[in-house]
C-alpha cells in the first residue's frame, strides 16, 4: 500500500510542477521585455540572495557542530 502512495504523491507532485511551469511560461511570454539595467538589478539581487541564504545555512551547520544549539546546563549547587 506503501508503494501506490508513493506513487500518487510523485503523480501529484509532478502535475503541480508542470502545472506551475505552464503558468510561469504564460506569464513571462505575455509581459513586455525588461531594460538592461532591470536584467542587472535582477541577476544582483538573485546572486546576492544566494550566497547570503548559503551563509545563514553554514552558519548554522557551524553553531551545531560547535555545540551552540544544546540546552543550557549549569554546574552549580542549588542553595537550601
């Protein structure tokens, strides 16, 4: 039963992905061209969007690995 479910999820997903890319393609293919300038803005924007994304993940593989992320201890004694 595992098997079929599987199946229907990856059928589902796949409509939705080519459903999505039908839309995407329409929208670009009926819109006006944009200025150079707006070309630059964009590739800027995008590039500048990953690398800060893949620093936030190397952050956070980072502070895991050094032990940042564990709940906070304390060696002291409780006071009567």
């Amino acid at each position: 039963m595992r098997n079929r479910n599987q199946w229907a999820l990856a059928a589902v997903m796949a409509a939705l992905l080519v459903g999505a890319s039908w839309f995407c393609v329409s929208v670009w293919s009926e819109t006006a061209a944009m200025p150079r300038y707006g070309n630059v803005i964009l590739a800027m924007a995008a590039v500048l969007i990953l690398v800060s994304g893949c620093g936030l993940i190397a952050l956070m593989f980072y502070s895991q690995r050094k032990g940042y992320d564990e709940p906070a201890r304390s060696d002291r004694t409780t006071r009567d």
